[in-house]
C-alpha cells in the first residue's frame, strides 16, 4: 500500500485505498495499461497532473474501469471518488485558469479597417493604399489559423 501525500489537494485516504485496490495492478508503472501509470502520481498532490486525473475522471463515471471482467467498487465508492476528483481539479481551474491558445486569431481585414477608422475617428481613408492584401485563410479574409 502507498503512503498518501499530506496536501490540501491530497486523495482522502479512502479515495487513495480504492485507487490502489482496484486500479493500480493494471496502471503501475510496469503494465501501464492503456499508457496509463497511476501509481508514480498517487504520492503527489493532483494538481499536478491533471490532465491525467480529468481522463481518470471520465472513465469512472462511464464506469469503463476497472473492466467488467475484474473486481469493481461499489457505486458509492465511485460516486465518492468522482466527487473528490472532481472537486480538486475544479478548485484548481478556478484559482489557475488555462483555456489554451486559440486556434483562431480574429483580425480585421482592410474594409473593416476601414470602416473602424471612418466610425470612430470620423476620418475617410482607402486602407488598401495603407495595408497589404488580405490572404484568404479557410475561405475568410478575417482570420489567422494558429499554427
């Protein structure tokens, strides 16, 4: 048995006994199920592994895991586990934010410009003299596809 972490954002040591009991023969470090190593990130605070934790999350409550064919937790048990997860890992999108970079970057292409200057400064200018063509990215002449 593994020895919890003692942290604010640490597994209960109930919720830690059932990762161990159910989980961790199939996602150790040797097996690594599904690429999947459980065991070296129990000792840590999930916070830092969240990525990991948020698809441990979904599995449990489609109930995809542990397999049918092996011992499987109690539906409270699971209920607990996912509240704990979920409560964690919530907590910490809130204080720490991460939407990732866009995919879009929304710019203004030269009418619109155009446009922009003539309805806020009240001044008329031919912004296709003053700016380089627009190059079509995905059909529009407004956006920039992040590579």
């Amino acid at each position: 048995m593994h020895t919890p972490v003692v942290a604010s954002d640490a597994l209960p040591e109930s919720q830690f006994a059932l990762l161990d009991r159910f989980c961790i023969d199939c996602h150790d470090a040797d097996v690594q199920k599904g690429k999947l190593d459980l065991d070296s990130i129990l000792g840590s605070p999930i916070t830092q592994h969240p990525g990991t934790w948020e698809k441990v999350v979904q599995k449990l409550e489609a109930r995809q895991m542990p397999p049918l064919a092996k011992a499987r937790p109690e539906s409270e048990d699971y209920d607990s586990l996912i509240s704990v997860l979920t409560s964690r890992l919530d907590a910490q999108a809130q204080q720490q934010p991460d939407p990732g970079a866009p995919k879009n970057l929304r710019r203004l292409n030269r009418t619109e410009y155009q446009n922009a200057i003539r309805d806020l400064l009240g001044l008329e200018i031919d912004a296709s003299e003053l700016l380089p063509a627009d190059e079509l990215s995905h059909g529009f002449d407004n956006i920039t596809v992040a590579e």
